[in-house]
C-alpha cells in the first residue's frame, strides 16, 4: 500500500482529503502479523518518528514502514544541508489548512550528516514533577476537561464523569464548555498521576464517553466495556514511551493480549487522534516534555528541533 505512483514529487503536489483513506482502512489494507504484533509496531513507529504528532507518524509509517526522520524538501536543504535524491518517493502527511504536505525519509536524501541530537526523540530525564503535572492539567479547561484529584479507592487509579449541564469556564477569552471531569487518585505520585490522566483523556478523546452519559458517542460499531478501556490503555502507552515515561501501561495491556495474539477490537484512528490531541494541548510533543519537566512553556529551544513547528501537527484531522 502507499500513496499513488504517479504522484509528482514536487514541493507543490496535494490530495483532497476525500482521497486519502482513515488510518483504519488503510491498516486493513496492509500486510499484518498478529494484532499484538501491530501494537508494538505501532508503539516502535511512534517514538521513532518525534517530530510527527501521532497521526501523521501513523500515515508515514503506512505509506514508508521503517521510516527514521522525515522532513520536507526545503527543511532537509535549508536546516540538514541535504537533497533530496532524485526519483525520491514523497510521503503524504496533513497539515492544517493544507491540506497535505510532502515529506522524505532520511534514506531518500544525501549531504551532510545529520547532528546526532536531531535524531534524538523529545525525552524526559527523570521523573515527572509537580509543577509539570499541575503545568499539563491547567491546559485541560481548554479542551473542555475539568481535572481534579481526590482519594478514588484503592482499586481505582482515577475515573471520568459526565458534567451535565457542562460548565462555562471563568475568566476565558474563548467560550470552552466543560464537558467531562477526569478525576485521579491522590494517592499516586506525579508520574502515575500522569499516566492515568493519559487514559482518562484517552476515553474523553476516543469520543467513548457522551458527557451526559455513559455510553459511547463515536459512529459505527459499539465498542463494549473492555474494547474503552483498551484503547485509553493504548493511549496511555504510546504517551508514556513517546516521553521516555517509565510506566506499568505495558503490563495492563499484556492482560488483554490472548495466548493467540488477539486483543479487543480497536480503532488505530482513534487512538492516534487521541494521543495527538493530548500532545497538541501543549503545542507538540516537544512543548510537552519540557512542560512536564519544569512547568514552563517553550516558545524557541535548540531541543526544540528545527522543523518542529512544521511537523508536529498533533491529531486536528
């Protein structure tokens, strides 16, 4: 699979995005192993490609599997002092108000080498700090989430409500209703406070939950109990290890996984969206990690990278 043959290679080439198919049809179409398998491809793909939001490292990664750094034809000139080889197969990526942008694998291009840092995903060096996390969950409001940490049970690591009627929040310049509260136990430290606030949000942006109940308000097939919370665990996983994140997440998740490899059905477009939309929250993965580790926003760093303003597009689509 990938994209049509006859496209031309030019900085200026563009697709409809009526012609571009959901990640799920196009994983359907692509050649699979075992479902768990996928996952740690998945998983794999994800923090090898940084300088993507989820989405479009799931797009690059169906259309080039094994794709390492991508970048366009100019940042590859103007930035790395690399061109791309001719015949260069370009890769499709959406971009807001693009609606696409063509980009290239480091193995499609030539020049000088690439500085070791820039290949270097957007890590946290040690744990997660108070600031950070209080840092992250004032960013939630935004997106229509309430936050709160509360004493939740022993066997619970946190949970999300329903807010009906939403609340308007005081004080915005945009009127943001809150829709759905995530609520995670106190009794947890920062870093697993941040993780489960990661699957939280993963149901809220999997569209699992309608705010006024509990029922699933994403089209077509139901997703049953144990499919939700699979997904939110997905979420979680690939959030924790595109940070560096030490987590249980990939324990929880070996317990859905059958003797034959099976696991509950799962949309791959909804968990990237949804992992994009938590990153984008913050501006990028990049904004994020440095985010969670100081409390403070980033504007302009060399860890930034040089092209991330341009590629980090979360999960807008």
């Amino acid at each position: 699979m990938g994209i049509d043959d006859g496209l031309d290679p030019g900085e200026g080439t563009a697709l409809s995005p009526q012609e571009l198919l959901g990640l799920d049809e196009l994983l359907e179409q692509s050649q699979r192993g075992s479902e768990a398998d996928d996952l740690r491809e998945l998983r794999a793909f994800l923090t090898r490609l940084p300088m993507l939001g989820p989405y479009n490292a799931a797009l690059v990664q169906l259309q080039r599997p094994g794709a390492h750094y991508v970048a366009s034809r100019s940042v590859w000139a103007r930035e790395f002092h690399r061109h791309v080889l001719p015949g260069a197969r370009p890769l499709i990526i959406l971009r807001p108000f693009g609606p696409v942008d063509l980009v290239y694998d480091i193995a499609d291009t030539d020049g000088q080498p690439v500085p070791e840092g820039a290949l270097a995903p957007f890590r946290i060096d040690g744990p997660i700090t108070e600031e950070g996390l209080t840092a992250f969950t004032s960013l939630l409001p935004k997106a229509g989430v309430l936050y709160r940490e509360e004493a939740v049970g022993s066997q619970l690591a946190g949970t999300v409500e329903p807010i009906d009627p939403p609340l308007t929040r005081e004080g915005a310049r945009r009127s943001v209703p809150l829709r759905h509260a995530v609520v995670v136990s106190s009794q947890l430290d920062p870093t697993a406070r941040l993780v489960t606030a990661f699957h939280e949000l993963g149901h809220v942006f999997a569209r699992h939950l309608d705010h006024r109940t509990e029922s699933t308000v994403r089209p077509g097939r139901p997703l049953d109990l144990r499919s939700r919370e699979f997904e939110a665990e997905i979420v979680a996983w690939l959030l924790a290890a595109r940070l560096g994140i030490d987590s249980p997440a990939g324990e929880y998740l070996a317990g859905y996984v059958e003797a034959d490899g099976t696991v509950p059905p799962f949309s791959l477009q909804a968990v990237v969206s949804a992992s994009g939309r938590i990153e984008s929250m913050a501006g990028g993965l990049a904004q994020l990690a440095r985010l969670l580790r100081t409390g403070q926003t980033i504007t302009d760093s060399p860890a930034h990278g040089p092209h991330q303003e341009e590629l980090d597009l979360g999960a807008w689509a």
